[in-house]
C-alpha cells in the first residue's frame, strides 16, 4: 500500500490538487508507519514538505524538514543523506536568507556527485538564488551542463529557456532537443514534450518562461 500511494502522490503532482497530494502523503505516512517502513516513512514527509512548501505553510514544512532530518540520521543510508541538506536550502530561499542558502547550496555541490539527486537539485536551487540576486547569466554554462547530466527531468531545460529569455537572447522560442533515456526533451517551444517526467518544478519554470516571453513580446510590439 505505502508504495503505491508514493507511485500515486508523484504521478498526479499537478498545481490544481496540492490538497489532495498533502492528503496522499499523510495516508502514505500511516502506512509507512503500519508496515514499520522508515524509508517510506522519509518518503511521506518529503512529499509533505514538498506540498507546504508550496502552499506558503512554511512553519509546518518546518516540522517536516526536521522530521526527514531525524528520519534520514537513523537510516544512516548515503540515498537519503542528501535529503535534509535540500529541504533545509530550500526554506531558507523561501525566507529570503540568500547568504546562508549560498552556502548551503555550495556545500551541497561540493559534497554531492553528478549521478546522484542532490547534484540536480542544488543545481536548480541555485538557479532560484542567482535569478533573485539577477545573475542568472553566470549559469548558463552549468545549466546546458546540467542538461546533459540529467536530460530526463524538463525542470532544467525550462530553466535554460528562462536563463535566455530573461537575456532577451533571439531564438529562445525554438524547440532544440537533447537525447536522454530514450525520449526527447526539449528546450523552449517544445518544453514539455512528456507529461509523465512533469513535475511542478517544470510547470513553474515553464510558466515563469510564457510570462516573460509574452512581455518580450508586449515590448517589441511597442517599439515599433
């Protein structure tokens, strides 16, 4: 049961049901908890967390960061290790803390290795952090690098689209694919190509990407 109500809390994350996600999670903690699985058990406040966070109900992702903390120190397995570092980085950009999420994120790049989650995840918090402070520009590099690295996740293809189109750069628009996994993925036009790698980090990025096309487009269309 927790392992298909994880499949099922991943499968619908979609921006119309944070609701009924948060309710999957906390049934998912339950079984967890009925089948004394502790990994399943992270897994359900990762998904919380996930949720609050996006509802704006930081105190309690708070209480569940804390919980994949403790969690995650008594499974003691390098899989999970990473989890607290990203829940942690992730709060602190919500409250605006930009130094101390800096070095976090920086540390979590230090520690972290190309095959593993966390490197994709820093890699995206930093985006966050360098479009607030306006140097998105500094990562272009890293992001196409990022790309390659994990070309199944569109989140980071978004974020290229959006690093070119906050440069005003021609040519965003159009689709350009990178091969990963069997399917392509694509930049610009052609964000989502496939629903089932979508997750609300994509769908963010992409709408970030349509707003600030449209007021590219409002500004040519004044000047000429």
């Amino acid at each position: 049961l927790a392992y298909a109500l994880e499949g099922r809390f991943w499968a619908i994350w979609w921006p119309e049901n944070p609701e009924l996600r948060l309710s999957i999670s906390y049934q998912l903690r339950s079984a967890a908890k009925a089948a004394e699985d502790s990994e399943r058990l992270a897994s359900s406040h990762v998904a919380a967390f996930g949720v609050l966070c996006e509802l704006g109900r930081l105190a309690e992702a708070m209480a569940e960061a804390e919980a994949i903390a403790r969690i995650v120190e008594e499974l003691r397995q390098p899989a999970q290790r990473w989890l607290p570092r990203a829940a942690r980085a992730l709060l602190l950009l919500h409250r605006g803390d930009f130094d101390e999420a800096e070095l976090l994120i920086a540390h979590s790049l230090e520690v972290a290795s190309v095959e593993l989650e966390e490197t994709s995840a820093a890699r995206s918090q930093l985006f966050l952090l360098r479009r607030e402070q306006n140097r998105l520009t500094e990562l272009e590099e890293g992001v196409r690098s990022t790309i390659g690295a994990f070309p199944w996740y569109p989140l980071h293809q978004a974020e290229l689209a959006l690093l070119l189109a906050d440069a005003g750069r021609r040519g965003v628009g159009e689709p350009r694919r990178q091969r990963g996994g069997g399917k392509d993925h694509r930049v610009g036009g052609g964000l989502i190509a496939d629903h089932n790698d979508v997750g609300q980090g994509d769908i963010a990025r992409v709408a970030d990407y349509a707003a600030v096309s449209e007021e590219a487009a409002r500004r040519h269309e004044r000047g000429r």
